[in-house]
C-alpha cells in the first residue's frame, strides 16, 4: 500500500504541472472532450449490444422485414463509431504532442539551468543518460498516462452501462434449484463476470509482478548501449589511431548482452503471463453460454437473447479485467514514471548543489579570490588565495593534477565543491568574461552558427565571422558560413581551437580566460594568435593555463598553483 501511494505521489508530480500552467485550462477542456468522446463510443456499443439481440432474434424467426431494418439501423450506428473513433485518434495525438512539448521544455530548461546538466555530470553516478529520459521516457510517459487514462475511464463507463444490461438479461436465470433448495441471486451474471475477472487479475498480478524491475532495466541498458554507440562515433578517428576497435567491439558486445539478457529474463516472465491471459480470454467465449445454456434449451429465452448476453458478458469481463489485460503496459509506465521522478530528484539536488563559496560582485575592477577547492569525495586539492587585476595578464602554471583547470571552473561559478570568498568584477559582469577550454565544443549546424557560439549567430555580421577565421589562419572557412556539418569531427584539434579563438575575437570579452586552449598548435601559431589577441582586444585581460614557457613573454605576471598534497608536505 505505502509503495501504491508513493507511486501516486510521483505521477501526481509529473502530471499537476502542465495542468497548472498557462493553457492549463485549455487542457482540461480538451481532456475532457476526449471523455465526451469516449463516453460516445460505449453509448454506441450498447445500442450495439441491443441491437445484437434484436438481429439475431430476426434471423431466428425468418422475419425479412425486421432483418433489413436492423441493417440500415447498424449501417447508422458503424457511421457514428467509425467516426467518432477516427476524431478521438486524431484529437488524442494532438493532445499527446503538445503535452509532450510542454514537459519537454520543462525538462530541458530545468536541466539547462544552473549547470544542472554539468552537476549531474560530476555528481551523481545514479542518474544514467539524461538525453534519454528527456527524449524516450518522456514520449513514454505522456502516450502511457494518456492512452491508460482514457482506457480507464472508458472501461469504468463500459462497465457502468453493460453492468446495467447484463443485470437485466440475467433475470430469466437468477432462480434456480440446488439440491433440492430454490437459491435467487439478482444479477447472477454480473457477479460471474465479477468473481471470473478478479480471480484473472489475482492470478496475472502474482506472474507479472517482477516485470516493472525489468521494464525500469531495460530502458537503463538500451539507453547504455546507445550511449557507447554514439560515443565510439563521436571518437571514432581517435579508436581508429588506438587500434581499439577490438576492445570497442567486445564493450559492444558486453553492453548488449546485457540488453539481451534482460530482454530474455522479461520474456520469461511475459510468458506466463500471456499464456495464463490468453487461457483465460478462451475460456471466457464459453462461460456465458454455459451458465445460460439450461434456460435457452428449454426455450425460456430467443436466441438473440442469448447472444446479447455472451456479449454483454465479455464487455463486463474485459471492463472488470482491464487491470490484468494491460499489466505489461502498466510494468513499462510505472518503470517510466519511476525514472522521470527519479531524474526530477537528481536535477533538485543538482539545483541545490551551488557553489559554497561567497560569490559577490566587486565595485572595483579586480577579481579577489580566496578558496579551499575539493574535489567530489570532499578531498582538498588546492588552497589559493590571489587577486586578478584589469589589465595584467596572469599565466598559472604548476604540475599536472594541480588544479589549475578546476579552479577555472570555480571562477566560472560551475565547480560546487569549493568554499571560500570570490569577489567578481563589475567589467566581467558588464562586459563579460568567457572561457575557453582545452578542448573546445562546437555545436552541429551552420558554420556561422559554431563561430559566434555561444552568441546567436544573428547577433554578429559575416564580416565580423570572416575576419576572425582569417585572422585566426583559417581563410580557407571565412566563405563557408552557410556550410552545414558537425565540425567537431571536420576539424583538427588544433583548428578547433583557432576556432575557438575566433570566437574571443567576435565577443570581445572584458576577461579571457584560457584553459590550454592553444596546447594542439605549435608554438609559432601559438605565439601569433596571443599576439593577435593582445592587438585585437587591448581592453581585454587574459588568464591562462599553460605548461610552454613560450607563453611568459604574452603574461605580466605567473602564479604556480601546487596542489593541497604537496603543499602539506
């Protein structure tokens, strides 16, 4: 019970919001309507089980008139269904997509906000593939509250109004005899359809409960698989240059077995619970006709009667067992629900997982800094305390594993284990500051696009984006910025990074800050691109990692950072 009603609680947290929000009564309306839809659909199939019976007990009494009648009659009621049918289907997927829109970008600004998505990344190892649950578990989750939503109510209405037709149609055996004793049961088929089906679903519940433990694996596996897929894409020249293709092949391999083991298992399971589902469904055609049967023989009740009966009898049966009919789909919606909330969990502690040292803005024009920078585990890699002023361009150096890279990430306010004081500057709060690390991002699109990111590539004019490929030794790119393709794979490291560069030139920033983001060139372009930024962007200061002793001549001033280790000894 406690497990039901914390399930309750998690879908109510992923369905309340859409209804909440703007166009949140338009939704129910729509909800709604598609209710009125269906509550149709079962008005028709009533007067269709009606219509069974006067159908059949036509044909019985060779009545020609009666039967031609009774045609015209069901060509009117299948126009009416099929039309209604098709309208539901239509207005059901419209409803579908636009909520699946809406908790998309819910989703997504959520994991976009406060580095949510770089957090989740470095802190929690229980959220696996985020892409994932924002693309497939959320179509999942909206085609499955949806579709069993309205499958629900519809089967509540059907069981509601065939309830009513099958109380009445079992009155010519309600009375019967038993060992000589008279017994009267109102509803007599009613409450067969009831015990029949609540046994079905006592039974499909005691086989299937294991299955949404497997549906909840199986999206996490398919979704690892996926990811290393992509991952040896996105890397392949590097494999390639390795000769790791056999290692790559064996993950591969690893990783889909797991998917196929896990398939396996809920095949094993789904077996038992098909094959006691179908059995039940087949003997479910004879259990009307025999508890009718003595009745009809001895001429108490037509023929249509009869067949109105096994009808109505079904519809009660499948409504009562709607519960045990879906218990796959059920198993993959409470997998998906489960994974969403948990995703939902990982973005709040991620949102509250902010930097704990006091970040404050400076009225002067200098960075002051002083910070204790941990790492995840809490183990204290660098103790610094320093002041950064306009105009001085600073170059930090020391060993590797320093944390020369990690204290960027802390000035950059996306590093949350570091407590301490960090007083930021008004000019790189006006006029920005932007880094560059040593292996630059660059999205898929146009190459207009790559070179003004982050800015919006209509924020800076093509002769803007030209000079700074040419400047930066690409004048081969500077006349194919409506060139579309995934650049990170079309270019060198070093090219990537003189991109980089040119963005620095487009933005202009108050403060650059450089993470090695000139460690694939050789020194002389490397030399000439400092000397480029020093010309082209004399109002900008520039902080840099580095290891080359070359890049002192382009720096005022060297801070070595020794890491917490080594300076306890």
């Amino acid at each position: 019970m406690r497990k039901a009603w914390i399930f309750l609680k998690q879908l109510w947290a992923l369905t309340v919001p859409y209804f909440k929000s703007t166009g949140g009564r338009w939704a129910l309306a729509f909800f709604a309507f598609l209710v009125g839809l269906s509550f149709v659909i079962v008005e028709v199939n009533v007067r269709l089980s009606y219509w069974n019976n006067r159908f059949f007990t036509a044909l019985q009494e060779k009545n020609q008139d009666a039967f031609w009648a009774e045609i015209l009659v069901f060509a009117q009621l299948a126009a009416v269904f099929i039309t209604i049918a098709v309208l539901r289907y239509v207005l059901q997927q419209v409803f579908e997509i636009r909520w699946r829109t809406w908790l998309t970008n819910h989703f997504v600004e959520r994991w976009t906000t406060a580095e949510a998505y770089y957090k989740l990344q470095i802190t929690d190892g229980r959220t696996d593939n985020p892409d994932q649950r924002i693309s497939e578990d959320l179509r999942l989750f909206v085609e499955r509250t949806l579709g069993l939503a309205i499958s629900f109510i519809t089967n509540a209405a059907t069981l509601a109004s065939f309830a009513v037709v099958l109380w009445g149609l079992s009155a010519p055996i309600e009375t019967f005899t038993l060992a000589g004793t008279e017994f009267t049961i109102p509803g007599l088929l009613f409450w067969a359809a009831l015990v029949y089906s609540a046994f079905i679903t006592w039974v499909s519940h005691l086989v299937g409960r294991k299955l949404v433990g497997l549906n909840f694996n199986r999206e996490r596996r398919e979704a690892d698989f996926r990811f290393d897929l992509v991952r040896m894409r996105e890397n392949a020249e590097a494999i390639a240059l390795y000769g790791g293709a056999e290692v790559e092949r064996g993950r591969l391999q690893s990783r889909f077995g797991q998917v196929r083991q896990n398939f396996m298992a809920i095949i094993n399971r789904q077996k038992f619970l098909v094959g006691v589902q179908a059995a039940f469904d087949q003997a479910v055609v004879l259990v009307p006709y025999l508890i009718i049967w003595p009745v009809y023989f001895i001429g108490n009740v037509p023929f249509g009667h009869m067949t109105q009966t096994a009808g109505a009898f079904g519809r009660v049966q499948d409504a009562f067992s709607w519960f045990a009919n879906i218990y796959s789909t059920l198993a993959e919606w409470v997998a998906t629900v489960q994974r969403l909330t948990g995703f939902i969990a990982a973005l709040e502690e991620a949102e509250r997982k902010a930097c704990a040292a006091t970040r404050g803005t400076a009225p002067g024009s200098d960075w002051s800094v002083d910070v204790d920078v941990r790492l995840p585990n809490d183990t204290l890699l660098l103790s610094t305390d320093f002041t950064l002023k306009a105009g001085e361009n600073v170059l930090f150096t020391g060993v590797s594993g320093s944390g020369k890279s990690t204290l960027f990430r802390v000035l950059a306010g996306i590093w949350p284990f570091a407590d301490g004081r960090i007083a930021v500057p008004v000019s790189a709060e006006v006029k920005g500051r932007l880094f560059l690390p040593q292996k630059p991002y660059v999205p898929v699109g146009s190459l207009r696009a790559a070179v003004a990111y982050p800015a919006p590539e209509s924020d800076v004019s093509d002769d803007v984006l030209r000079l700074a490929l040419i400047d930066v030794g690409l004048p081969a790119l500077a006349d194919r910025l409506d060139d579309e393709g995934h650049w990170q794979n079309r270019l060198s490291g070093g090219e990537l990074q003189r991109l980089a560069i040119a963005r620095a030139l487009v933005q202009k920033p108050a403060w650059l800050f450089l993470d090695e983001a000139t460690s694939a060139m050789d020194e002389d372009m490397e030399r000439r691109l400092y000397q480029i930024l020093k010309d082209r962007l004399p109002d900008t200061t520039l902080v840099s990692i580095g290891h080359r002793s070359s890049l002192k001549a382009f720096h005022d001033r060297e801070v070595r950072l020794s890491p917490a280790a080594l300076a306890a000894e």
